[in-house]
C-alpha cells in the first residue's frame, strides 16, 4: 500500500504476536523494532528499538490471560511511544479484557471497564482500536475515539459456505437473553430462523438452563456468542437443544477464545460438533482442538488501520458484508 505523510508503524507487545505479524503482512510492512520483557521482580521492561519520532504508531495487544500483565505492556508501551515523541498512537486491541465489569451489579462493585479505559487514555494512547466489546456503551467509557469493528461477519461467511442453499436445516439460537440481537442480526446474514435459551445464574460461572423458545426439532443449530469463557452456556445450551428441543447437530461460534477454567474440557465433552473461533486471543497449544476452526481477523484490522491512517471512515468496512 501506498502511504501519505508521515510514517505507519505496526507494533505488538506479547499477548497475540502472530495477529501482529499478519496485520503487518497484510499490509506489507514489518513489524516494529522492540521488545517486552519482565525483571525478576515481574516489572514489565519495554525497549523500543527504532525511532519512533513523527511517525502514526499502532499497537496491538489483546489483554487477554493473563490480563494484568498484558495490559500493563500496553500502557507500558504507550507511554514509551508518548516520550518519544510518536505523532498519534492506537491501542490495537482485538479482546479487551474487563469489559464484562461495565456496570455496578450490587453495592460498592467497582466499574472496571471504566477505570481501564481512562488508565488507557492516561498513558497517551490517541484511539483505540477493538472488536467486539462485551458491552458497545464501553465506547463512552474513553474521551479519545474508539473504532468497535464486529466480527459477525467473519464468522458469518464462513457458516454460509458451510449451509450453502439449505439454510432452512438450520436455526441461529441465542444462548441467553443478553445475546438475542446479536443472534438476530447473525440469522438474517444467513437467512435462518432464530431461537432462544431462557436461563437462569444461580451462581457466577454457572448456569441452568430453563427453557427454549422457538423450533429447533430436528433442525441443525447454531450457537451464537460473542465470547466463550468457561463454556458452561455454551456447553448447557448445546445440551438443551439436543436432550429438550430435538435438535439434530449443533455448532458454534464466537468472537474471543477465552477459555478459562473447565472450558475445554467442557467443550471436548459436549455434544458441539464445530466450534468456530476467531483469533483476537491466541491460543496456546493446550488450549487447541479437533473441534475448533479458528478464523483471521488480520485482513479486517488491517483495513481498518489503513482506514484509521488515511482518515477515511472506518464503519464502511462492513457495510453489506
């Protein structure tokens, strides 16, 4: 590609290096000169090794496990970035952990979305570059711009190959309240029905499932979310579907891996065929599955940081994707 001005610069610290490397691939530039590291005592160490003087810098890192040490690279960065003189700064972040606490749910909760945001915007960052936020009002959370690509798109191509012309098999269903618009939005790309998963959390982690509403009887389904954690939605939709509603096979998809604790376990046991993932959180070696496909998001960030650079609306990415 072809670029005005000042120059662009692709850096990441440790937390997803090889979406790094294929956002810059995409956009035919190396990755940055620098490197992250810990002292003994778990200080985080950032050597930036090349000038970054005058040039629109972006930084990719998803604070994902583990999540304090990862955003403390970020903001360790980007204040290294701010003393060295860089014209504009983006915090490239493809998962951005804490977003799950966006609200006081009871009593003196803290708001730690909030807080992150402003740590962010504190340590020089100019904008903020994400996918798929848990909650979107985070977005006002910051006071510097913030680009919110989706990621529905990309999961959603690739299960029209795989539906082909018989979207009537198949249903899009909602693992619980919070997630119908989303599953909404996700049928109508396919031209599939929709259903929805009423339960109930008795307990954080946990979930019971309480009933389905709408027609999954001998359908194929597909389960839609926008992260898996520690899978016991997922897994306990997937098992209603088939055990109460009849459902012949089930799939999945989601934007962020997380994968916590009992996760893939839970996942290696359920009754799930395929699970589509995409790569904002890369996955260790541990981590990985027969049953997992997981998607680049590379080609859309990299359109966007061109996007971004060239001051051209980001929005129109996915514009009849």
């Amino acid at each position: 590609m072809t670029f005005h001005g000042k120059d662009i610069k692709i850096f990441t610290c440790n937390s997803n290096r090889p979406v790094a490397e294929q956002i810059a691939r995409q956009l035919g530039l190396p990755v940055g000169d620098s490197e992250v590291t810990h002292f003994s005592d778990g200080e985080v160490a950032v050597s930036l090794r090349e000038s970054v003087r005058g040039s629109e810098c972006f930084i990719v890192q998803s604070t994902s496990t583990p999540v304090n040490d990862n955003l403390m690279e970020l903001l360790i960065m980007i204040d290294a970035m701010k003393r060295a003189s860089a014209a504009r700064i983006t915090a490239v972040i493809p998962y951005f952990g804490y977003a799950r606490q966006d609200r006081k749910a009871k009593a003196r909760d803290p708001i730690s979305a909030k807080l992150v945001a402003d740590l962010i915007t504190t340590a020089g960052a100019d904008r903020v570059l994400t996918m798929d936020l848990h909650a979107a009002q985070i977005q006002g959370f910051f006071n510097i711009p913030v680009d919110h690509l989706v990621g529905a798109p990309i999961l959603a191509n690739y299960f029209k190959k795989k539906i082909g012309d018989n979207a009537d098999e198949y249903v899009v269903v909602s693992p619980d309240l919070g997630s119908v618009t989303r599953a909404r939005n996700f049928a109508a790309r396919l031209g599939c029905s929709i259903a929805i998963i009423d339960k109930r959390r008795p307990r954080p982690n946990e979930c019971e499932v309480m009933s389905i509403i709408g027609e999954v009887k001998d359908k194929k389904v597909i389960l839609v979310d926008d992260m898996i954690d520690t899978a016991g939605t997922l897994c306990n939709a997937a098992k209603a579907v088939i055990e109460r509603g009849g459902a012949t096979e089930v799939y999945a998809g989601a934007t962020h891996a997380v994968l916590s604790g009992p996760a893939i376990q839970r996942i290696k046991d359920s009754v799930m065929k395929e699970v589509v993932l995409l790569d904002t959180i890369n996955l260790t070696e541990d981590k990985k599955l027969d049953k997992f496909t997981t998607l680049s998001v590379a080609p859309v960030f990299a359109e966007a940081i061109e996007r971004i650079y060239e001051d051209k609306p980001v929005s129109s990415i996915f514009v009849n994707a």
